[in-house]
C-alpha cells in the first residue's frame, strides 16, 4: 500500500479539511469572544466605582461619621469614619478567632487526623461550613447570642459571625501548605530525638507559615466585604465604636444602608464607601498574592 | 528480638519520661478535641435553627411553608413558594449565563491563550471574586440595570408570545438582571474550578489527539471536555451553591416583592432576601418563618454543594495517580479564596 506513491495533493488527502479548519476557527472565536466578555464586568465596576468613588472622596469623607442627615448636600451627611473603624475592628477580632483555631484544626488534620474515618468527618463538615451561606451564619450568631443571652447587637458578636465564615477558608487553605511540607524534614527532626510537638512548633509550622499568611489573608479579605451577618449580629450605628461590646457600624453595612436612600449625596456616599472596600480588600488579596509568590512552598 | 540488638540493653533507657511525654499528649487531645468542638457546632447550630422555625412550621406544616404560593406577614400567611421559586429563578439563570462563559475562558486560559497571556488572565477572572456582593448589588442597581432596561423592554415586548419571559412592564429590579449579576458573581469560582480540572488533563491525551490529526477545538472536544465532564458539572454546582446562598446583592436587586413575579422582567423574591429585608422587624411567628427560610436555604445549599464535591472530588481522583497531588486541595482552596 504504501509503495504506491500518493497521487494529486498531498495536503488534500492528509490535511484537514476546509469544513474542519472553518469549525476549528468558529470555535477558537466563539471561546476567545466568551473570555473576554468574562473580562467585561470587571472593567465596567472597577471603571464606574473609580468615576463614581473618587467623586465622593474627600479629607472629611474619611474623618467624619455619617450624621443620618439626608437631606442636605456632601459636606452634612457625613463621612464614613465609623465604618471603616468598624470594618476593621471587628475583621480583626474576627482573625484572632478564626486564625488559631483554624490552624490548630489543619495540624491537627495533617499531623494527626490523616486519613482517619474522624478526619474524614471533619473535612467533610469543613467544607459543609464553606458552601454555608453568610446570613445563615448571621442567624445562628443570632438564635445564640442574642436570642440565647437576651442582650442586644455587638461588635464581638458580628466578629463571631465573621469568624465563622473564616474558619472553613483558613482551615482548608493551611491544610493544603501543611501538607506540602516536606515529610523529609519532620522525619529528620523526629530522628534528631525532637518530640512531636517540637516538630510541629519549630519545623513544620515555620515552614509553612508564609503559605498559610496568603490564606489568611483571602480568609480576611472575604470577611472584610461581608454585610449579611453583621445585619442582625452587629448593625448599626452610625457613631464610632471601639468597644466591640456595643453596636458597630461597618463599611459593607453602611453601603448597603446607603443604597435604598433616594438623596443622591447618600448614595453617591455609598459608592465613596465602596471604592474605599474595594480597594482595602484588593490590597488584601495583592499582598497575599506577593507573599504567596514568594513561599517556597506553593 | 530487636530490643535485644540494642546495644546497651533496655529499650526502656532510650524512651522519654512520662513527664516529657505530657506535652505530646496535651497537644495530640486537645486538637482532636479542637476538631471534635467543631462537628460539635455545627450539630448545634442546626439543631438551634430548627428549634426556631419549629412554630412556623407548626402552624404552616413544613409542605405549606415549601409550597404555598402566600407571603403576606401582615395576615399571618407564610407560603414561602415565591421565595423558593425565585431563589431557583435566579439561580437557574446565573448558571445558564453564567457556566458557559466561565468554562469557556477557562478553555482558553488553559490550551488557546499565549503561555504568556496565562496567569495575569486567570488573576483578572479571579479578581472579581474579590469585589463585595454588596458592591455588585450597587453597582448593578444604579449601573447596570438602568443601562439594560431598554434593551430587557425591548426583548419583552419581541417575546410577548412566550409565557413569563415576554409582555408587561419591565421594571428595573427584577429576575433578570439579579440573575445576570449572579452571573458575573459566580464565574470566578467556576472558572478557577473549571481550570483547576482541565489542567489534569494528562499531556498524553491531547498529544495523541492532536497526533491523530485533530484540529485545537477537536482536541478540546476529544481529549478535554470529556474527561473533564464531572469536575466541570461540580464547579457549576459550587456556582449554584453561591447563586442559592447570595444575599445582599439579591436584594438590591430582585426588587422585594412579595409575590411570585409574573415575569422574567418583573419583580420577586428570594429566600435569603427576605431574611435580610424582614429580620429587623419581624416578631413572633414571622420571626420564626424566617427562621424557616434560613432553615430551607441551609438545606438547600448541603444538598447542591454536598453533591458538588463528589462531582469535584471524582473528576480530581479519576485522572491523578494518589499521592501526586495534594488530594483535592488545590481545587478546594481556589474555591474558599473565591469567596466574598
């Protein structure tokens, strides 16, 4: 067969054929055309949050709490101090719970758990907590502590809401660099005489921890742009706060306030707000991108 | 046998003291406890939640709660079928829009687009995630709705023939366009899922594709989608979850009627809008009924997200020899750092 030698074109009897070539080109148009209508949206917020954000931005933006006055221009409504301190009280909170206890619970998947039925279980129940969502974290707050104890709203009981919905995040973001530490390195210390826990502590901790700070930090940044369970957890005031025993306010939960007004001054102090979220939580997710880079694990 | 080749005898001279051992046990239970405490919580939290919506439950039965088409707190009625339906109206339309262009630039992230042009595309789709819902819902509201009222009246009016999609006054919250920005909520998630999963894709596979004479599209419909078909359909049903579950964005959005809206374009509802929206003042019974709706968006959300993870998981196992790869733990954090 293959004596023979192939008569007329070659590429018409090997090549691909025109209706083929055309669908392939089809195809490859369609699917570049559907990427960059995925990119569209995001050029359209980040455009008309910096046109309407950076309009509303001033000195006294940032300096002055919302007055609740909707009837006047910029310069009486206020500004967005509280909320922002609010913001960041409470994430902060937030973190000190959400961080030691989330690692805590990756070590112990990964040193200890393994694969184990119990371990198992609790991945399982990990990644049940992840798809939960957040206003069902804000009713359980909710139905606990201010059902539960007869008291009012509170800054600490937001941070708990929002520590909840960390948790999942930084558990399974630390379990993931835990797991890729070398097993070299634990054997070599346990081999030295060093005890389990010193090897946790002074080997495989250290070593991930650069890893781990990127997924604490996304964990953050989720957090920082959550507004449901603050609602009925924390919510509202309009006064700075730095006792997180009290009401609080917050930068998601002011915007969301803002949106429904019918003054244009509140809701152009919405998109101020917004811009200001936007940019925190993307400076968030910069940094946790450089730090991630940089880990020699990942 | 060994002790005795032990030089110097008693293997018992080379083990710690109990003393030095405490710390080692101290740390081993008091995680696993950690761990325990966390099953522990969420057993009780649900538990908590059922407790409260047991007397809207009572008076409804959970059926008529699921099924009846009445929300009118002010009468006593607590029907939640408009919220349910609209909540699935919604969802249904982010994934409809929303999973083909996600899987799509993800098809092109990962065989079509430039080595170069890879990681800062995928940075972008993923960006997006890091954008608050509550900043979606505003800038859906003032931006995008307004914008697209003209062209949602125009198609309404084309279509009038068609039921619920065509006729009536298109209003600017509605189904639709809360749909199209849970849309643009979700393709981050499903895109970065949809990556994550095609790139196991063995090299093998799309060499010999393209060895047997493929063109690029033959080999991604050949060699990629194929075997990527479970993971695709998980990191859709992770979107699902979110769309359900989305609350702030929602209700800026669907408008809060309490109705079933009589059209794409109109007006409605969702479960987790109207906790937002009622919580502040609700008592007694409506209190609890939206308590309920929590309870039914919760359940909601363990199924479609229960089932998405064996649909990721699997795809993640089928292809990758164990021990190669973190398990699923690459695919699991993209999904966590998608969050906001």
């Amino acid at each position: 067969m293959s004596a023979q030698a192939p008569t007329g074109d070659l590429v018409a009897r090997f090549g691909v054929s025109p209706s083929r070539r055309r669908k392939d080109k089809i195809a490859r148009g369609l699917i570049l055309a559907a990427t960059i209508v995925a990119l569209i949206p995001l050029m359209l917020i980040l455009y008309y949050l910096l046109k309407k954000g950076l309009g509303a931005w001033s000195s006294s933006f940032f300096t002055t709490d919302p007055t609740g006055n909707t009837f006047f221009k910029n310069s009486t409504i206020g500004g967005i101090k509280s909320a922002i301190l609010g913001t960041i009280e409470m994430v902060a909170l937030a973190s000190a719970i959400a961080v030691p206890i989330g690692v805590a619970v990756a070590v112990w998947l990964v040193e200890y758990g393994k694969n184990s039925w119990f371990a198992h279980t609790v991945r399982f129940f990990v990644d049940v907590l992840t798809g939960v969502p957040s206003i069902v974290f804000g009713l359980f707050i909710y139905i606990v502590l201010v059902v539960g104890t007869g008291s009012s709203f509170a800054g600490y009981k937001g941070s708990l809401a929002l520590s909840l919905l960390m948790l999942p995040v930084v558990i399974r973001s630390a379990e993931v660099i835990l797991l890729l530490v070398p097993a070299g390195l634990r054997e070599s210390a346990l081999a030295l005489g060093a005890p389990r826990w010193r090897v946790i502590f002074s080997i495989v901790l250290p070593t991930a921890l650069p890893g781990m700070v990127t997924g604490v930090l996304l964990a953050v940044a989720r957090a920082a742009g959550e507004t449901a369970p603050l609602l009925f957890t924390a919510a509202s005031t309009k006064n700075t706060s730095y006792d997180l025993s009290g009401f609080m306010n917050s930068l998601p939960v002011q915007i969301y306030s803002d949106v429904t007004s019918p003054t244009t001054a509140v809701v152009n102090r919405a998109w101020g707000a917004a811009l200001t979220l936007v940019v925190l939580i993307l400076l968030l997710n910069l940094i946790a991108r450089l730090i991630s880079r940089r880990s020699r694990l990942a | 046998m060994e002790t005795a080749s032990v030089p110097g005898g008693d293997r018992a001279l080379l083990a710690r003291s109990p003393l030095a051992r405490f710390p080692d046990r101290l740390l081993k239970y008091g995680l696993s406890v950690l761990a325990a405490l966390i099953l522990a919580l969420i057993v009780f939290f649900f538990i908590r939640l059922v407790g409260e919506a047991r007397p809207a439950f009572a008076k409804t039965g959970v059926f008529g709660f699921a099924f009846d088409n009445n929300w009118t707190p002010s009468t006593g009625h607590f029907g939640a079928l408009p919220l349910v339906l609209g909540t699935l109206i919604t969802s249904a339309l982010a994934l409809v829009i929303g999973v083909p262009v996600a899987v799509a630039a993800a098809v092109y992230a990962t065989e079509l687009c430039p080595l170069r042009l890879r990681t800062p595309l995928s940075i972008l789709v993923e960006l997006l995630a890091a954008v608050p819902s509550v900043v979606y819902g505003l800038w859906g509201i003032f931006f995008l709705a307004p914008k697209l009222q003209g062209s949602e009246q125009w198609v309404a009016d084309r279509l009038s023939f068609v039921p619920f999609i065509g006729g009536g006054l298109v209003t600017i919250p509605n189904y639709f366009i809360t749909g199209l920005v849970l849309a643009i909520m979700i393709l981050p998630i499903v895109s970065a899922i949809s990556r994550e999963v095609m790139s196991t894709v063995p090299l093998d596979q799309k060499e010999a594709a393209l060895g047997l004479g493929a063109t690029r599209w033959e080999m991604i419909r050949i060699a990629v989608i194929p075997y990527c078909r479970s993971g695709i359909v998980g990191g859709a049903m992770l979107g699902l979850g979110r769309a359900i579950g989305e609350t702030i964005a929602v209700t800026i959005l669907i408008g809060d009627a309490p109705k079933l809206g009589s059209q794409l374009f109109g007006q409605g509802y969702s479960l987790a809008a109207v906790v937002a929206n009622e919580f502040g003042e609700a008592q007694g019974v409506h209190r609890s009924a939206l308590f309920a709706a929590g309870l039914v968006l919760f359940v909601l959300t363990l199924l479609v997200n229960g089932l998405a993870r064996a649909l990721v998981v699997r795809s993640a196992r089928s292809g990758v020899p164990s021990g190669t790869r973190g398990g699923t733990g690459g695919i699991l954090v993209v999904d966590t750092a998608a969050g906001a």
